[in-house]
C-alpha cells in the first residue's frame, strides 16, 4: 500500500488531498460519484487523457503504463474498501433480520447454526436435508435438519491444528480438510468424497532440506455409517515430489461434478513459490484436473496423449481457484481464481487452455509491481493464447465459492452465478449471457467472509460464513414463496 499511496502522493494529492476527500484545486475522489466513472478502465482513461478544461494534465506523457494503472487501482481500492491488507476476519458480526430487496427478490436471512469452528471450509446438503460440514482444523462433521452439529466423523483423513506462522492476519497451515462433496448417485452408492490437504514429514527432498512438512492436495472417498468413515478409496493423489511447504491457503481445494460423474476438482499454488510450474503439464498444481468417479482417467482429457504431462489435468494457468461449479444446463465448467491485487476473476473453462497465470493478470503483484514472470521463466506467450476472464474483479474482493443457481425458489436467478467473497464480506448476482456480464448486482453486503454457497433441497441458498468469533451457516430465503 505504501508504494501506491507514495505514487499518490507525490502526484495527485497537491489537487485531490492525500486522504483523497479534495483539496482547492481538486474534487474529492472519495464518497461521491465520479463523473467519468469509477471503474478500472474510466479510472485509468480519465488519469490517462486529462481534463484540461479543469486543469488536470494528461498523465500519459507524464507516467508508465504501469504507473498509470497503480493510481487507478490504489483509488479503486480506497473507494470500494478493498485494501489488501485487511482480511475482514474480525469484524462486527451482525446478521440483518429485515428484508432486503434485490432487484429481482426480495429475501430474508435466517440462521442456521452458530459457533462453529472460526475456519470452516465447505457445506453439502444431503438428499434427507442434513448439512455435511468440513471445518479445516477439525474434520467432517453432519448438522441436523435442526440446527445441531453432530460428533466428528470418525475415521476421515488426519488434519492438522498448528497454524505456522500467521501471514498479514491470516492463518497458514498444512494439512487442513478442504471440500466435500456427494456422488451424483449418492442415494444408491453411499459415496462422499474429501478433498484435503495430505501432509507428510521426511518424505521428499523439501521437507528433509528444511525439516519441515510439506503437504499436497489429495481426494478420496467413504462412506458413512454410524458416525465411522468406512470403505475410503484414493481417487487421486500427487507424486511425493509434488508435496511442498506453501500453505494449503493456497490449495483450491474445490470439487464439481458433470452429469456423465466426471470429477472436476481445483489444485492452486502448492508449489514452492508462486509462479514456478504454474505453466508447467508435468507438475499438479495451477490446475484444473478431471478425473472418472473411480479415479480413472477419461480417454478425452486434453493431454492424454502427451507423453510428459500429467493425463488429469483438465485446464492450467490458475493461482487460487477458490470456486468450481459445472453448469449442467448448459455442460459449462466455470471457475473463480483468486489474484493477488487485483484480477480477481470469474473463468469459463474449455479443455486444454492456459488461463495466464503467471505470465499475465489484470492485478498487480502486492509491492506493485505487474506480474509478468513469463521472463523470469523464459517463457514466451502470445497473449491471443490465453483465455480472459469473463468476469474481472478489480480491486479484489478475494472471490470465493459460487453456485450457479437452478431452482423454483428465486425464479428470476436462474441461471445467474451467486458468488461469494471473503475481505469484501459480500455476495454477488452476476447474469452471463454469451461470455458476457450483463448484469452485476451486490445482494447482500457488510455480512462475514463467505467461504461456501450451496443450494439447498427447498431451493433456498446455503452460506458457510468463517469469522473470528465461530463460523455460521445462514439460509437466504425469498419472502415471496
């Protein structure tokens, strides 16, 4: 923040004030609307030409590119809130009992369950109406169609509670239980599957160089039977080699279904730095990998017959894919990654395609400077080669879980991805229609971080809220129903 703040200062404050609230010669660029809009492509045309007439120069011949787009971003982020450096983990916790009017329903919160673990994960509704539950720290866990939260689920991979050492206010660790999900046959197979992150110490040149664990993504499944996990099978699981020491913070950790039970599921940043082997087939993690129920591969994955890549990976180029749903009206798979600051985005994903990271993001890195380690790996791109987002998020709300909503509760969302957020404590209703955005609304705001968003058996919509004083599960409802 430092750096973008100086840049400010040094050029803009003299006019606009260094809180950015206004000066004599210059408006405030806070708290009002800005007249040529506030978006990142206005915000940097308006810094970019001028306005000679009100005797701002054209920062065009005065400022880089680069430049250019840091004043942006940093008035961006100081308009909306969105500073990186606050997580939102802490805040006043306060659950609005009165109706809320959208622009298409008018909804109501109700709670769920309180004092959960603070760092829940992930939420499945069950065909019955119970609710599983995987806190990170804890393990799985069943809430009752009342609202209580049964004993842990004994049996289920180990996870770890030391947190290592806390990064800008988060909690870091290795070895954390991440989504669950059922079999599209589940009412005939029984079959839940885990995603987690599998740790191990002294098992591969890493963890013996820094006497360390390390720890990579890894899925099986169980089934359920008086409270006991039974019956687990690996579906997939990395080379040791694979295992690094990044925190599974950065693991994705997501799964989806297809309708043919097709498993899709999301590896983030479980290397060891940020950006080496993102781009690279033979290595697990910037993916999307899809894989049989059974753990089998597909014959018409898109890298099958390459002999050096990994045969599961579906689609690359990700840094923190922290949502995964599978359109089954329209065989769609779409994602939300996570940028660093900024480029935030929502993905539509097609077989084989590189999705840029880390050659090339719409955010910057967080000491400003723009991510283009494409040279720093020698590795050359044309950027008609990857795909763009087709939703970008800047500044970033740190985007979450999403669903993509089919049901009778909310008829006029159908089809509409509700897509959650963590530092912007928000959730979104975005109407896509072609690849392209055609309507964006916030419908909820100032709530908690939204970890996960399920649609329930009645049609109404599950939130997981992780929050420092326990997390929550909330039920949105329509007051029309």
């Amino acid at each position: 923040m430092a750096g973008f703040s100086l840049l400010f200062n040094e050029n803009c404050a003299v006019c606009h004030g260094e809180n950015l609230k206004g000066a004599a010669q210059g408006p405030a660029l806070i708290g009002k609307p800005l007249i040529n809009g506030d978006d990142m492509d206005s915000l940097v045309a308006s810094i970019s030409k001028g306005n000679s007439a009100k005797g701002m120069p054209a920062w065009s011949g005065i400022l880089s590119k680069l430049q250019i787009n840091n004043l942006a971003l940093y008035i961006a982020e100081r308009r909306s809130g969105l500073t990186y450096t606050d997580f939102n983990i802490d805040n006043t916790l306060l659950i609005n009992q009165d109706p809320i009017q959208t622009q298409h329903h008018t909804i109501k919160l109700q709670t769920v369950i309180t004092d959960l673990d603070p760092l829940p994960f992930s939420i499945e509704p069950l065909p019955d109406g119970r609710i599983l539950l995987t806190e990170k720290m804890r393990g799985l866990s069943i809430i009752s169609k009342d609202g209580k939260q049964s004993a842990l689920i004994k049996g289920t991979p180990k996870v770890y509670s030391d947190t290592g050492t806390p990064d800008v206010g988060l909690l870091n660790g290795l070895g954390w239980l991440l989504d669950v999900a059922i079999h599209p046959d589940y009412l005939n197979n029984g079959w839940v599957y885990l995603h987690y992150g599998d740790r191990c110490s002294d098992c591969n040149k890493v963890s013996r160089e820094n006497k360390l664990p390390v720890s990579m993504n890894k899925i099986v499944r169980g089934r359920i039977n008086n409270g006991q996990w039974i019956d687990q099978q690996v579906i997939w699981q990395a080379s040791l080699e694979h295992y690094g020491m990044i925190p599974d913070t950065a693991a994705g950790g997501r799964l989806s279904f297809d309708q043919q039970g097709h498993l899709f599921f999301s590896v983030g940043l479980k290397g060891n730095d940020n950006h080496t082997g993102v781009q690279d087939l033979t290595t697990p993690w910037g993916k999307i990998h899809r894989v049989n129920d059974d753990g089998s591969i597909p014959e018409d994955n898109p890298f099958t017959k390459s002999p050096k890549a990994l045969k599961s990976i579906w689609a690359y180029g990700f840094r923190s894919p922290q949502g995964l749903e599978f359109n089954t009206r329209t065989n769609e798979l779409w994602v939300t990654d996570m940028g660093p600051r900024g480029g935030d985005e929502v993905n539509l994903i097609f077989p084989g395609k590189n999705y840029g990271w880390p050659l090339y993001s719409k955010g910057v890195n967080y000491d400003s400077t723009p991510v283009e380690y494409g040279k720093k790996l020698g590795i050359d791109f044309k950027m008609a080669d990857i795909e763009q987002p087709i939703v970008d998020l800047t500044p970033s709300p740190a985007v979450s879980s999403f669903i993509i909503y089919q049901d009778k509760h909310f008829p006029k969302w159908n089809n509409h991805l509700i897509v959650g957020s963590l530092k912007a404590r928000k959730l979104y209703r975005m109407k896509i229609e072609d690849g392209v955005l055609i309507e964006n609304e916030v419908l909820i705001e100032n709530l908690a971080r939204i970890r996960d968003i399920e649609i329930a058996n009645s049609g109404e919509i599950l939130l997981l809220l992780e929050h420092g004083s326990g997390g929550q599960i909330l039920k949105i409802t329509s007051t029309s129903y």
